[in-house]
C-alpha cells in the first residue's frame, strides 16, 4: 500500500496513487515512459543534459515540507505522480451539480469535455520546455540557470500528471491523446502545439521573465479553475501542481524585479535621468525600461488570449457542467449555478470599447480574464515600487486589454495600448514604439552572455537576495562539467 503524503521513490514511477495496485494503469505508463525521455533528450535543455543540477524532487505532497533538493542530472530526474490529498466529504462547489458529492470516474456525458481540458492543459507543459531549451547557454548565472532547469524538470512532471489522468480514466482515446502530446512540438509548421503563445519563441531571458511572470501565471488561473472541477481526481492534481506553479511565477517575478533594479541602480550612477535616453541607458549595459515596457506589453497580450473569448458557450457549458470552475470558486458569495446573474464584458459596440452586461455563465472566460489581470497588475506595482525607491523617473503598466490580441473581441481591431483605436496604417508605423523592434531583440541578444562561474552574475541583472534554499550567493547551483 503506498502512502498518500509521501512518496516511494524504489518505485521505477514514483507516485502517491497506489500504481503498483493498478496493473492496467502501470502498463500503459511504462509504455509510455521511454518515448517521454526520447522526447526530453531530444527537445529539452540543450547542452546540458549531463550537467549536475541542484534541484527541489517533490518527496511528499504535505504543504509543509514537500521537497528535498539534490544534485541531479536532469535525464535522471524523478518524475513522479503526485495527487494532493483527498479532501474528506468534498461536494461539487458550482454547477448543475452543485452541492453533489465529487466524483471519483468521469461521468459519461462530460468525457469529451473534461479529456479535452486535460489535453489543452497537458499540451502546453511539453511546450515551454521545448520553447526555452536555448536558454541554458546564455544563463546569466548558475542561479539563474538553475531555476530555468528546475521550471523545465517541473513542466515535465506537469506532463506527466497530464498523462497519469488520460491513461487511468480515458482508456483507448486516452493513450492515443498521451501518444500526440510528445508528437506536437512548439512552433511547428505541421505539428505546432495547440495555443498560440506556446508556438511564440522565448529567444532571451527577459522573454522567459516575463513569460514565466505572464504566461505561467495563466497556467496558475487554469488550474485554479481546474482544481475546482467536480472531477475529484482533475482537481487533486491540479491542486498539487499549484505548488510547483508557484515557484515558476517567483522566477519571473524576481526575475524582472532585478533587471528593473540593475537598470535604475545604473542609471543613478551614471547620473541618467531620462530614462527614454535609451542610447545613454543602453551604454551601460542594462535593459532599458521603455524596452521592459515592450517586452511586457507582447508578454502579457500573448498571455490574455490564452483566456479565449470573452463571450462562450464552451465556457459556459463547462462551469454548468460542474466541470471547470471559477477564481477561488469556494469564497465567491453567490449561488455558484449563475442562471440569472450578469457579468460585464468589455465589447466593440459601432466601433468603440464598451463595457456590456453579458449573462454571467457565458462571460466565465471574462471573468477569469479579470481575476488574472488583478493578479498581473499587483506584480506591476511592485516592480514600480523598485523604480521609486532608486528615483527613476517611469511606470511600467499593462496595456490595455485591446492591444494586440489575436483572440476575442478585439481581433480584428488595432489598439494602441492605451486603449485607442487605430487604423491598420497607423499601426504598421507606430507598433515598434509599443512591441519589441527587430534591433530591440537584436540589442538583448548581444547582452546575453553566459557567465557560469558560481556568483558572477551579467550586467543586467541583480543578484537575488536569497539564495534558492538558503544557499550562499556562490553556491555552485549547476557544475557544468559533470
Ligand atoms: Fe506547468
Ligand atoms: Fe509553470
């Protein structure tokens, strides 16, 4: 009998649900398994595949101590299945179900729905590893590097609870789903990987900042919805994943709050005032924030459409289904059925942005949208509380929820990211003010130099204030030369 809270690692496939007992299960994972590390040899980080990683193995799923951290290759990593404890008595918190208790099998009548969730979720892990496998070789430090390879390690576990999932409750159409997430690939021409911003590129480690601070924090707001799922095996397995998760968005967070700081940090000691001095910033070897601003406004626009339409049946079809819930389902003061409630829903009305009341059930995605966009704007703040304290002259913002989307509402609009409409002319002249320019990248790129001695740290970057599990700020994170 395995134990629900910790984890028997003498297993070939660590787990905390009882696989050894679930022949069937067991079989297919194992079938599964060498094709999995085909696909993280071939597709994930680059050059590093030897190197000793200091990384976190998630060894229990108590919130209080689940990880142990170890010099790991990464091939080696144990990547295990994790599902957060049951929750004693949990009854359906929304929906046409509400009030029911959990279900432990998928209901016939929603097994559609729920393995395309699975899979849409399942489908973007494998994706960011594959888009940040460059990344590695240009990491500002052994601290920075690390990280990375601990999101990516991460992102294949997330995989793999994706897959546990497929393979126990959706048979046949289950393993074949399993089959095609290690065949799509990111930015593929034939077989890209099915949401847009995980086909973009993350060509530098400001675009991982903020992908990790926008995008995974899209991830975030899924699986809290997800977790909420009257399907109880969904939800324990999000509920886990959230822990990782939380690790991802503290990379991009400090990540961009220590660029903006060695930015503004540079500029007092130079004597630069004007922060849109961007020649001037740029000759002392920072980002300068007018690009930070760029890189956020692509970062977060990338991220909304992740959100879908503002406007769904889809969405709403799952809420009423008692399948995927809301932002903190459980403190919301409602009925949780939403059959009569309202919801307001920034729309094109004659050609301007209005705000329109939509039935709250069809408008769950806008809803969603919002919570993430609170959520966003908090860690906005912060960063201009960085800039405030060294007297720098700027705010960073979020654009408007009109700028450059590709999904919604304002598809087939040009904003400008304060929430004008534009024509398509003045949109091809002025968008390299509001997204990075080919010579924006080009000026990055010629900052990304790797430095892999233990506590040196690039130019552009400040250190952390504390190292990852307490370590020193020389800590050899990663030894290279394994
Ligand atoms: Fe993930
Ligand atoms: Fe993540």
């Amino acid at each position: 009998m395995s134990d629900i809270i910790n984890v028997d690692y003498r297993e070939k496939i660590p787990n905390n649900v009882n696989l050894t007992e679930d022949r069937r299960v067991l079989k297919a994972l194992e079938g599964w398994h060498p094709g999995y590390i085909n696909w993280w040899n071939d597709m994930g980080p680059e050059g590093f595949q030897e190197a000793l990683v200091y990384l976190r193995t998630a060894v229990s799923v108590d919130p209080k101590g689940w990880a142990k951290f170890d010099y790991v290759k990464m091939p080696d990593y144990r990547w295990g299945i994790l599902l957060a404890p049951s929750e004693d008595n949990r009854t359906i918190p929304f929906g046409e179900h509400f009030g029911e208790p959990v279900w432990q099998e998928v209901p016939g009548e929603h097994r559609a729905m729920i393995r395309r969730l699975i899979v849409i979720q399942g489908d973007t892990e494998p994706a960011s590893v594959e888009q940040q496998r460059h990344l590695g070789k240009t990491a500002p430090s052994l601290y920075d590097m690390r990280n990375l390879f601990q999101i990516n390690v991460e992102e294949g576990r997330h995989l793999w609870a994706m897959v546990y999932l497929l393979h126990k409750y959706f048979g046949r159409d289950g393993r074949d789903e399993a089959e095609e997430l290690l065949r799509r690939r990111s930015g593929s021409a034939d077989s890209p990987r099915m949401l847009g911003a995980f086909n973009e590129k993350t060509p530098d480690w400001l675009s991982l900042f903020m992908f990790t601070f926008f995008t995974d924090r899209d991830g975030k707001m899924q699986l809290e919805s997800l977790a909420q799922s009257g399907f109880d095996p969904l939800s324990r397995t999000c509920r886990f994943m959230l822990t990782e998760e939380a690790h991802h968005m503290f990379v991009g967070e400090t990540g961009i709050g220590r660029i903006v700081q060695r930015t503004c940090e540079a500029m007092k000691a130079a004597g630069v005032d004007d922060a849109h001095n961007i020649d001037q910033v740029r000759k002392l070897g920072v980002i300068d924030l007018p690009t930070i601003q760029k890189k956020l406004n692509l970062h977060y626009s990338l991220s909304l459409d992740l959100f879908g339409s503002e406007v769904s049946t889809n969405a709403a079809n799952a809420f009423n289904a008692s399948v995927k819930g809301r932002f903190r389902e459980t403190s919301i003061d409602d009925d949780h059925r939403l059959k009569n409630d309202i919801y307001p829903v920034l729309k094109l009305v004659k050609g301007e942005i209005k705000r329109v009341n939509e039935p709250a059930l069809t408008a769950i995605n806008m809803r969603l949208r919002d919570d993430y966009t609170r959520d966003c704007a908090k860690g906005i703040e912060r960063f201009n509380k960085i800039i405030e304290r060294t007297d720098v002259d700027f705010r960073l913002a979020l654009p408007h929820v009109a700028f450059h989307r590709d999904i919604g509402e304002f598809k087939d609009v040009q904003a400008t990211p304060a929430g004008k409409l534009i024509d398509d002319a003045t949109w091809a002249s002025d968008k390299d003010q509001w997204l990075p320019s080919t010579s924006d990248g080009a000026f990055i790129a010629s900052l990304m130099k790797p430095m892999a001695e233990p506590g040196q740290f690039a130019s552009w970057i400040s250190p952390p204030k504390v190292g990852i599990d307490n370590r020193p700020g020389d800590f050899e994170y990663v030894k290279i030369a394994a």
